[in-house]
C-alpha cells in the first residue's frame, strides 16, 4: 500500500527534478544567449558582405576577388561557430576582418568604375581631334586592371592616363602650329621670290638640256661599271669556294654544288643585264647621231 512517507517523498523526487529542469534550461539559455552575442558582429557583417557583392554584381562590377574572400570568411565563421557550440573559444576577428576587406574593396571598385567610365569618354572625345595610337598599350592596360579587379591601381592608371593624352594633345598642337607657321614662311619665301625662283629653275633646266648628252654617257659608264665590279666580285668568292672544295675539303659536295648554281646564275644575269645596257647606250648614241 502506498502510505503517507512514500507519497511525500515522490513529490519531494518530482520538485527536485523540475528544480533540476529549470536550472538547466536557465543555464542553456545563458549559453545560447552568450553565443548569439559573440558571433552576432560576425554574422551581421557577413550579411554585409553578401549586400556589397550583390551591389557590385549589379554595376557590373567583376566580383571574383570579392567572392573569393567572402567564401573564405564564410568558412571561417561556421567552423568558429561550431567550436564555440561545443563550448570551445571562438574567435570571430579574421571573419570581420575579411567581410571589411569586402566592403573596402566595393568601395574603390564603385570608384574605380565611375572614374573609367568617365575616362573612357574623355579619350574617345580626345580621340576625335588627336591621334592617340600611341598610347593605346596604356589604354588596354586600364581597362585590363578593372577586369582583373587590379580596382586600386585602375585609380592609379586613370590618373596617369589623363597626363598622357594631355602630353599627347600638347605635342601635337605644338607640331601643327610649327607645321602651320612653316607653311606660311614657304608661302610667304615663294610669293617675295617667285622671279629669283622661276629664273633659277630655267637656268637649271636650259644647263640639263644641254649637258643632258654627257649626263646620259656618264650614266652609262657609272651603271656598266658596277655590273663589271660585281661580276669581278662573283668570281673571286667563286674561286675561293672552288679552292675551298678541291684543296682544302671545307665543303660538302652537295654545297659546293647549291652554291655554284647560284654564282653561276648570278654571273649569268650581271651578263644579261650588261648586254642590255650596251644596247640602250648604243641606241643613244644613234639617235643623238
């Protein structure tokens, strides 16, 4: 039978289970509690990140390095997490570290991309009044730095491209006023000097028409005198090969052979053209007869 001590003591078991129950519902809460605090930050600036990668992705923004970053944050975290539920001591810094870096690198690459679309028009604009071929290596280097998310030195590059088309334009406005000033003198020099000029030219003309015989007969000898040195000149190489392959062995017969053809065929268009041009003088001669 169930007596009166018994009843007592299973109630006095329950209230201390339910003491029991409470306490550790009270101590699990305060562990949950002190584990949302300290990776609250973390998470938080994770959720950042992911809204700057999103920002940039919809500014066509290359978002590799960041994503990159980002995924590596993301790890960090779980496994920090993870330890701390385990009741471990976790360390969130890297993770806020990296989502900062993001946030940093959004920053300049929003610049970045403002500043080269404005670069872009500015050259495209230059372009139309200048030739700025020279400096299209530059050019596709700042485009090439913003697609490979190189955004710090896209800023730096934009800079440095403004000074180049400015020295460009400058140098070239400085050509054409020379060019322009030039021009005008000639003009001017022709227009005060036209008589000096045109007796000039006459006097010139009237002494080629009649030295214009001896002109042509100098002519003449100067050309068949070259034809003559180089045919000279071919045939000593050539008697110093053929000394090279009979005394001396210095060359293969298949070599020897190439090589004769080719003094032989070069002997053979010096004859050509000497007999060609010993026509032409005696032609001259004939009609100036």
């Amino acid at each position: 039978m169930i007596n009166k001590k018994n009843i007592e003591h299973f109630f006095v078991i329950i209230l201390i289970g339910i003491m029991f129950c409470l306490l550790f519902i009270q101590s699990s809460s305060a562990i949950t509690t002190k584990l949302s605090n300290e990776s609250v930050q973390a998470k938080e600036s994770l959720s950042q990140a992911e809204k700057d990668i999103t920002e940039m992705a919809e500014k066509d923004i290359p978002i590799s390095r960041v994503n990159e970053t980002y995924q590596e944050a993301l790890q960090l975290y779980s496994a920090q997490l993870a330890l701390e539920e385990k009741g471990g001591r976790a360390d969130y810094k890297l993770v806020i570290s990296y989502t900062s870096d993001i946030n940093s690198v959004k920053k300049t690459a929003i610049q970045a991309r403002d500043e080269l679309i404005i670069f872009k028009d500015t050259y495209e604009e230059a372009e139309k009044h200048a030739n700025l071929s020279e400096m299209q290596e530059e050019y596709n280097s700042i485009l090439l730095s913003f697609k490979d998310e190189r955004f710090e030195d896209t800023l730096e590059l934009i800079k440095k491209g403004y000074d180049r088309i400015s020295e460009i334009q400058s140098s070239q406005t400085a050509l054409n006023s020379l060019y322009l000033a030039t021009s005008r003198s000639i003009k001017n020099f022709f227009i005060k000097n036209w008589i000096k000029i045109t007796i000039f030219c006459s006097v010139i003309l009237f002494l080629i028409l009649i030295f214009w015989n001896n002109f042509k007969k100098l002519m003449f000898r100067i050309k068949l005198n070259n034809l003559f040195i180089q045919k000279r000149a071919i045939n000593k190489l050539l008697k110093n090969m053929q000394e090279g392959y009979f005394k001396t062995k210095k060359l293969s017969e298949s070599e020897y052979n190439i090589k004769l053809k080719k003094f032989k065929e070069l002997i053979r268009d010096i004859d050509r053209q000497i007999m060609v041009l010993k026509e032409d003088r005696f032609k001259f001669e004939k009609k100036k007869n």
